[in-house]
C-alpha cells in the first residue's frame, strides 16, 4: 500500500512509483495531481494513416524546415522526430 504523502498529492501510488524511477519531487507530484494522468491518452490519429497533404500541414504547424522536399516517409520521421 502507498504511503500517505497528504492532501498535496492525489495519487500517492503513482507519485512512489515516478519517485522510484528517479523523477524529481516536484515533477512527480505534478504528473501524480494531473486529473486522469493514469489513464492512457492515443487519441489522435497515427501518422501512418494520415494523407501526405495532412502530414505537410502538421510539418507546417510545427516548423519543420525542408517539409517540402519531403516524401510522405520523410514527413513521418521529422514529425517524429521533432
């Protein structure tokens, strides 16, 4: 059983384990008093199944420099990448 750490942290199990793989106190604690920060996120669509067009505007978004030049392949690997 987690140890109590108080009222300023919401997860205690969460926050022990973060704090056992050598995360900082202060950065534990944020991601242990994140609303729902356990659950499992993967809302968007993958990068693989978006058109190359879709993929170019996201380039574009983020600033990738080249995006132009680049094949659908290339535009996965630098938004990866980013």
């Amino acid at each position: 059983m987690a140890k109590d750490h108080g009222p300023s942290i919401k997860n205690d199990e969460q926050y022990e384990e973060l704090r056992k793989d050598g995360m900082s106190k202060e950065k534990a604690a944020r991601i242990a008093n994140t609303p729902d920060s356990g659950e499992k996120g993967g809302k968007a669509e993958k990068y693989e199944e978006r058109t190359k067009e879709e993929l170019y505007k996201k380039a574009k978004e983020v600033g990738i420099e080249g995006r132009s030049d680049m094949s659908k392949e290339d535009l996965i690997n630098a938004l990866r990448n980013h």
